[in-house]
C-alpha cells in the first residue's frame, strides 16, 4: 500500500481507458472513489467537464461527506486535422473538454482542498492526464495537441500557485495506450501501417496497457509522491527518448 487507504479520490473519465483503470486500481488500494463520466453507467456520477455547475455540484456533494484528498482528470476526446481545413467547432470541442473540462475540475476540487485542513501535511493532490502529444508535435494532431499541451503548462502553473497551502499537481503523459480511444483513431486498415510505425517508436516496440498508467497515477496522489510536483511525467515506454532509425537493427542488437 502507498497512503491511498481511505483518501477520497474523484476520477474524471471513470467509464473506459486510462479512467476505468485509475479507478479500480485507487479502489483496490483502499480509497473511496467517485468515478464520473459522460457516459451513463452503473457506479458512475453523469458530469460532462465542460459545464462548470455540473463540475461544481459533483465537488460539493462529495466534499459533503467529508474531503477530497486528490484528483485524476482523464476525461478526454481525441480530434485534430490539418488546421487550414479544421472546423472551429471541431477545434472548440476537443479544446473545451480536454483544456476546459480540466480547468474547471481543478479549479472547484482546489477551492475545496484550501478549504481542508492538512492531513499528512498535504491538503490534496491533483493528476492531469496529459500525453506525450503535449510534449511533442505529431503530425495531424493540432487540436489534441494543443489541448494537452495546454494542460501540462496549466499542471506546471497550478503547481507553482498552490504549492505553498500544501496541495500538488502533476501532469502524467502517457504514450500511446490500448484504449477505445486509440482503436478508434488507428484500428482503420488505412491506418495500419501508420499504427505499426507509432507502435515501433515505443522503444518497448509495444502500446501501453491502461493498468500501467493507473500504477502511476497512484503512485502522484500517494504519501510515497509528497515530494513530487510540477512534472510532465511521461509514462510511454521509451516514445520521447528519441527516434529509432533501425540503425541498431543492422548492427544486430
């Protein structure tokens, strides 16, 4: 165990992928999870991220039975284009609930951590899920990219501004992962080759598991991660180490 027995812990995104997995992983280290998401499901709290008094009424009724000790936003869409043929309302939409949607859970889970006293020293501890697609271009990715370039930067600065009351924040960047999410933007026979090709710059020459990012997630708001804020952590099996030009290959390695 990590320090996450009893912590009240709100996950964004709680229905599928990275979310799903936050959420059984948190609740099979002890802590009292409320799962929310867009889509309607046993177990689950409706909350779409971009409507702020939804956003605040799912904080206050969870700070009702007492704190929220931390917070993982993975709700999230995928979306993008060339940017001279992108539709403003497609570019609206990825950026309102990638950027916003964070932006407005941390902003209504922070005003509640200020109010609580510390426990541990530490008020509370936020977790952006972020990508390694905001630390690095990829062709085609404009508004994703954006948006969650736009969440490590705001990760950075929450950390800056709220460190002092005791409360951190990290931005986690995962590579690509095995999610609906992922099937639905390369599982097309187009994309195939595409696919193969992202697949072989994880230098582990394979797509992340979501498991693999809730064992990190975990480890950010634990005790063992009191020390830990202000990071884009990437979790992506080698992607941004570099590129691979098969060099190595043709020496036998």
């Amino acid at each position: 165990m990590r320090g996450l027995e009893g912590k009240v812990v709100l996950v964004t995104g709680a229905a599928s992928g990275i979310g799903r997995a936050c959420a059984e992983r948190f609740r099979a280290e002890g802590a009292r999870v409320v799962g929310a998401d867009l889509v309607e499901a046993a177990g689950l709290e409706r909350l779409d991220v971009r409507d702020e008094a939804a956003v605040a009424a799912l904080v206050a009724k969870i700070s009702a039975a007492g704190r929220l000790d931390a917070v993982v936003n993975a709700a999230g869409i995928a979306g993008g284009g060339p940017v001279h043929a992108l539709d403003a309302a497609a570019w609206d939409r990825v950026l309102d609930v990638n950027l916003k949607g964070t932006f407005l859970v941390c902003k209504h889970a922070l005003a509640q951590m200020l109010r609580q006293p510390p426990l541990g020293g530490e008020r509370g501890a936020l977790v952006n899920i972020a990508s390694v697609e905001g630390l690095e271009g990829t062709a085609g990715g404009s508004a994703y990219n954006a948006s969650k370039g736009g969440v490590v930067l705001l990760s950075k600065n929450l950390a800056i501004d709220y460190g002092r009351q005791g409360i951190r924040v990290n931005a986690l960047c995962p590579g690509f992962i095995e999610t609906p999410m992922l099937a639905g933007v390369l599982e097309s026979p187009a994309m195939a080759a595409v696919r193969e090709e992202i697949r072989h710059e994880h230098k582990l020459r394979r797509f992340g598991r979501p498991a693999e990012i809730a064992a990190v997630a975990g480890f950010l708001i634990s005790a063992d991660a009191s020390f830990v804020s202000g990071q884009a952590l990437a979790v992506d099996g080698g992607y941004t180490a570099g590129r691979d030009h098969h060099v190595t290959e043709l020496m036998g390695l």
